[in-house]
C-alpha cells in the first residue's frame, strides 16, 4: 500500500507538474504537485507513490530503495503500478 | 536468520542485535510497537524477532490501511458500485477486502462496474473519458497517500469533471497512537514510527506521546538495519530513563515533513469529529473528509452512503489480534477458515497485515524448522 518507488526524471512539462519518469527501464508520468516549484530537473532522482513524486532523494538513496524493495520481493509490484499509471499517457 | 543473511550487511546486522541483546536489561519484559503496516511486513518477511531476545515483544500496530477499514466502510463503498451508471474505481488492495456481500472483485465478477487504478488520477481520467458515467474513487491510506487523492481533486476541480467524486476513508496515525496509548489493556513501552507517513508530516506530530506520556518514538526506515537500529535507539532511551522522538530516517524524513503536501491536505480536507477503525473503536478526529468547498466531489453527499455499521465476521477476532492483545495464530480462525486465498477478516488481505504476513513467513519458517 505504502510501497515508495524510486525512479529517475527524464524530462519535466513544460504546462502540467508533471515529470517523466524511469523506473527500471520503464517511462511514465507521474505527477510532482507535491515537490516544492523547481525542486527537481532530469536526472534527478525522486520516491513515487500512487502516482506522485513524495520527495526528492539521491541516487544512493533510490539504489538503498530499490534493493529495500528487492528484498521484500515487491519490485515486482513497483514496475507493475509504474506500468499502470495512464494518467497522463497518449489514449490507447 | 535465513532471510537476514540474504542482506549484504548481514555483518552489521548481528553487530546491532548484539548490541540490542546488550542494552536490554533481561529482568524487564519490553513492548514495542511497530506503528506502520510496513515495518510488519518486514519484521515477518527478514525474520527479525529471531534475532532479538525473548523479552522484547513486537506488538503490530494499526497502519495498515485495508485493515483498519471497517466493514460497514466497505459496504458503504459497495453500495456507490450498486448504483446504476457507476464506476468505482479503488487500489489493488482494497479489490480483496471482504464486505458483507463480497469482496469488491467478487461483486465485479457479479456485474458490478468496479476497476483497479494504481493512482486516484487514473480513476479522474476515467471520469473524463465517460462521461455519461460518474466516477467514484474509493479512498483509503494514511497521510502518505491522502495528497495524492487532495491534488486529484483540485485536479478534477480545475478541469471542470463534474462526474468524478471521492469516497473518502482517509486516516490519519497519530490519533490512532493516542487511542493505543490511552487504552489501558495495552501497554507499549515504546514506538517505531511510520516512515513514509512521517516523509509527509514530518516528526513533530509524535512530540507529545514523548513529552506527555513518556514514551520513545523513533521514525524508522524499512530495511532489516533500520528497523533494529530504532529498536536499538528506542531501548537506549529506555534505559536512560528517557523519552524523545528520534529521527532513524533521515535520508527520507525531514524533520518538518513536506510542506507542500500539507499545504494541499489543509486546502482540501478537514478532520471528521470521528470515524470508526476496525478494532480500535471511533477515534475522534482521526480521518479526514472533504471540506464543505469541495462537496461536489465528495461521494458520501451526493449518494447519500447508508452508513452502515457491521461487526467482525463471527469467530473472527481481527480486533484483539489489531490491538496486540492476540497474536494473529491465536485467533479461532487462522489458517483454517481465514487464509490469504480465502480471507475472512482484512487483516488476511493485505501483505502489510499483521495476519497475512505471520501465514506467509512465520508459519512457513517454522514448517521448515520443525
């Protein structure tokens, strides 16, 4: 329910708080509403939940995150919600 | 020790439990509660109460949000799926969570329109490609995801989506450590705090549970070491005679939280004089609603939810086993009629519950022990 997903910005919008996102090779958008303005730029690294950027962290701390979810065997679960955020995705 | 040794640090690991076997005194027993749903899973999937003296208990607290809900919420929700030219939409989690009629997968199976998102923005987005539909998200979480379902509704309010609204079952945590703390067959001798949650509300909420009742609270991260680090800090306070809340979580918890996310709660939210939590009882001003500024996005107004109140399913002790007053194999219905397949209390349903997380590894530990 909690789970916090690290991933790594690729680019931001230019209109909407929103970022696009790698996590694990796979891209989506999520929403940084609730970062402070211009707290984060690509490359930078942030925790996602449910869709939205919850903090900016490092890149050790998104590696110390990750393994963290390796090893509750929920980065399973992390790739698959990050797949399923279609909020901000062309209409299929 | 099994799950331990698969961690890189497992060297560092046994150095803390050494320690934590140190600075325990063995002629006292300790109760410490871990708050968050998360620390459960992990205490249970690492094997940690192996590695820790007999005399520290871990009692599992109430943050674990399907396992708080009341049934009488589920149906309630429920009853939003019932009606005609509804879609309800909810998190993977809640899709298993038994109501009185069903689960809501069972009730989809049945006919019901009621879809999994994994963000409240997909279900707004769902809300804009059907129009002729009204959209109801099924809210639940604690203050890591309420900002989440807060900036989706200033989302849908600045889009101007009429047909979107939000059953609302947002909880907060630190009243529900103060009903813990107040109620007198429970005795907790110290806290490990939530991590994410406090990533969002920062540390100061949990300043009185020191200051007014004595009581270590130590913010903890999620990793085997974090959690045994703040076990560690929590029997140092102990036993200096000590109360203060500390921060283990540094790396992701800002002492003050995150401002804008409280900005967005405050803007969209107001806590509830009181809501009832699953074995706990009502809790005054422990969850939060819409404010009367957005109640054309607030479900419970606009279909008028019946308000139910159900009890546990009978044999079912999922109160006592929230409490801490049960360990989950104690309950009459444990692994026999309760199970992850079939799941009669919520406590089964989730991996953050203290039930499921006891079924998969406690009980699998001691099968290949024995």
């Amino acid at each position: 329910m909690c789970l916090a997903i690290p991933g790594q910005i690729v680019e931001i919008a230019q209109k909407e708080p929103l970022a696009r996102v790698n996590v694990g090779g796979v891209t989506r958008n999520v929403n940084i509403g609730l970062l402070d303005d211009g707290a984060v730029a690509p490359g930078d690294w942030i925790l996602i939940h449910v869709g939205f950027a919850l903090s900016k962290i490092d890149e050790g701390q998104a590696h110390d995150q990750l393994r963290m979810l390796r090893a509750m065997g929920e980065d399973g679960l992390a790739i698959e919600e990050v797949r399923g955020y279609s909020f901000a995705e062309p209409s299929r | 020790m099994k799950y331990v040794d698969e961690f890189r640090d497992a060297g560092i690991i046994s150095g803390v439990a050494r320690e934590i076997v140190r600075a325990a005194d063995p002629s006292r027993l300790y109760r410490i509660m871990e708050v968050c749903g998360g620390h459960t899973h992990a205490i249970y999937r690492h094997g940690l109460r192996d590695v820790l003296p007999a005399n520290i208990e871990l009692v599992h607290g109430p943050g674990c949000p399907v396992c708080v809900l009341p049934t009488g919420r589920v149906d309630d929700g429920l009853a939003i799926a019932a009606r005609e030219n509804v879609i309800l939409t909810c998190f993977g989690d809640m899709m298993r969570v038994p109501g009185t009629k069903g689960t809501p997968l069972e009730l989809k199976a049945r006919g019901a329109d009621i879809r999994m998102v994994y963000s409240p923005l997909d279900a707004l987005r769902i809300a804009a490609s059907n129009p002729e539909k009204h959209v109801c998200f099924f809210a639940i979480g604690f203050e890591t995801t309420a900002p989440s379902t807060a900036l989706t509704i200033l989302r849908a309010q600045e889009l101007g989506v009429t047909n979107f609204s939000v059953f609302c079952n947002h909880v907060t945590i630190v009243p529900a450590m103060r009903a813990i703390l107040d109620s007198p067959d429970m005795r907790i001798d110290g806290f490990v705090g939530p991590g994410h949650v406090s990533s969002i509300t920062g540390c100061r909420p949990y300043e009185f549970i020191a200051r007014d009742y004595g009581k270590p609270v130590v913010v903890s991260g999620f990793e085997p070491l974090d959690i045994l680090e703040s076990i560690l800090l929590i029997l140092r306070q102990l036993d200096a005679g000590e109360a203060s809340v500390e921060n283990q979580y540094k790396r992701i918890v800002p002492w003050e939280g995150n401002p804008p996310a409280l900005m967005a709660l405050a803007r969209v939210f107001e806590l509830r004089p009181y809501f009832e939590w699953r074995g706990l009882g009502f809790i005054s001003q422990s969850a939060l609603g819409l404010k009367p500024d957005f109640a054309g996005f607030d479900a419970e107004k606009l279909f008028n939810v019946p308000g139910v109140r159900v009890t546990d399913p009978r044999g079912a002790q999922c109160g006592e086993v929230l409490k801490g007053v049960l360990k989950p194999p104690q309950c009459k219905l444990f692994g026999t009629e309760c199970n992850p397949e079939h799941p009669v209390g919520a406590l089964m349903v989730s991996s953050e519950g203290a039930c499921a997380a006891y079924y998969r590894y406690a009980m699998h530990a001691s099968a290949v022990e024995a």
